[in-house]
C-alpha cells in the first residue's frame, strides 16, 4: 500500500471515529471497489460489512449499491441475486446512477428477479438520461437494434451508440473497444447513419488513444482490443483509397 493511500485511510479512519457514514462507506468502498484485487479475510472483511450496513440503516445510497454487488458477484458474501436487485433497487430509488444500471441487468437477464424487458428499458433510459451513463446508453442502443421491447430502430440505435462513445470513461475498456467497433462499422456502412468514412476514422483514432493509454496500465484486454481495431483501420484506410 503506497504511502498517499496510508494518509487517505488514515484520515477516513479520523472522520469514522467521529462517527462520519460517508466515511465509513468510502473506507469500505476503498477495499472492494477501488482495490478489488485486496482478499477480504476475516477482521477486514466485518469491518467493511460493518461499514456498508451502518450505511444502509442510514439509506445511503453507494453502500446500497456496493453491498449489492458483494453479493451480486459473490465477494465476502454468498452469491446471491435476489439480494443484491433488493439492495440495487434501493440505491436507484435513491438516484444512484450506477445502481440504475445494474437493476437494468438485473431485469435484463432476470437476475434476482423475474426477467421483465419494459422495466429493463426502464432502468436504463433513466441511467442514460440522469447520469449520461454509457452502460445504459449500449443497451439501449442493442435494445434498439435487435428490437428487444422497443420497435427495431437503426437510426435511434446509432444515437445511443454515439452517446455511449461520447461518455465512456477512460478505465471501461470492455465498453471503449466495443462501442468503437460498433460505431466505427455503423459510420462505414451508413447503418443508422449517414456513411461517413472521415468520421470513422476519428471514432477508431479515439478508440486508440484511450486503449494506448491502458496498456501502459499493462491492461491485457486492452492490447488484444488494439490489435482488433488496427485491422478495422487497415480496412478503412483501403476504402479511403480506393475512394
């Protein structure tokens, strides 16, 4: 543990004593969501669930949403479904906007509740809509194209796309390389959208940068998503030529 991270805790640890629950949900989120990789074993593992209880008496809403996925995925706790779309359901009532995302899977996949595509579509407009959430802005764009509830929709599924692209963060790897391919093809072929060569070319030169820079992070993904993207490229740029 790096030297910042010791203060960090330490101060938190301060604010806890004071009896502080945002302090105590943000010390616990410190352990299973900025640091996820750090096994939760006994002592440190009550004391993070002590923390995201004593916050969820406090309706607040990340310790909702965090709790929910130590049981979503099961880390610390049994895996359990139906627990974590309780608690997820919470945190979105209290607009969290990740936790609106995740009940949208939830209803998606009929996880931990009876598979419901209008309460999906629901979650993830309202994720879309409340926090420009990319997650929410792809599934609506699948949701679209394949006409899962709403009617099937080319030109409405590129424009969820596209906002997925404009607000993905630049750690959501996964959602960068598939967005990207995604767009970069739709903008090729005129799919939803008028064709547009140049465009796809500053979509797929994005996509780079932000990969380059998580390679340099030494992410695995993020390489293969390179090499996957250079090809598009290299198909593009014949295009180009040969227009």
């Amino acid at each position: 543990m790096i030297l910042e991270d010791i203060e960090y805790l330490k101060e938190l640890e301060n604010e806890i004593d004071k009896g502080n629950v945002d302090a105590m949900v943000e010390w616990a989120s410190y352990y299973t969501v900025i640091h996820p990789e750090i096994e939760l074993k006994d002592e440190l593992l009550n004391k993070v669930l002590t923390y995201y209880f004593k916050g969820t008496q406090c309706d607040h809403p990340v310790a909702y949403l965090n709790l929910g996925a130590m049981y979503y995925n099961g880390v610390g706790r049994p895996k359990d479904y139906t627990k974590a779309f309780v608690l997820y359901k919470k945190s979105a009532e209290l607009h969290n906007v990740q936790a609106m995302c995740n009940l949208g899977y939830c209803y998606y996949f009929g996880n931990g509740v009876q598979a419901n595509l209008a309460k999906a579509y629901h979650w993830f407009l309202k994720g879309a809509l409340s926090g420009n959430d990319a997650n929410c802005y792809y599934k609506l764009h699948e949701m679209f194209l394949e006409g899962e509830f709403v009617e099937k929709d080319e030109e409405m599924s590129f424009i969820m796309l596209k906002k997925c692209f404009e607000n993905v963060k630049a750690d959501q790897t996964d959602l960068i390389y598939a967005a990207s391919k995604r767009l970069g093809r739709c903008l090729m072929e005129g799919k939803g959208c008028k064709k547009d060569l140049v465009e796809a070319m500053k979509v797929y030169h994005t996509a780079q940068v932000s990969l380059a820079n998580q390679i340099q992070a030494k992410d695995e993904y993020a390489k293969a998503a390179m090499q996957s993207l250079e090809k598009d490229l290299s198909e593009l740029k014949e295009e180009l030529l040969e227009n």
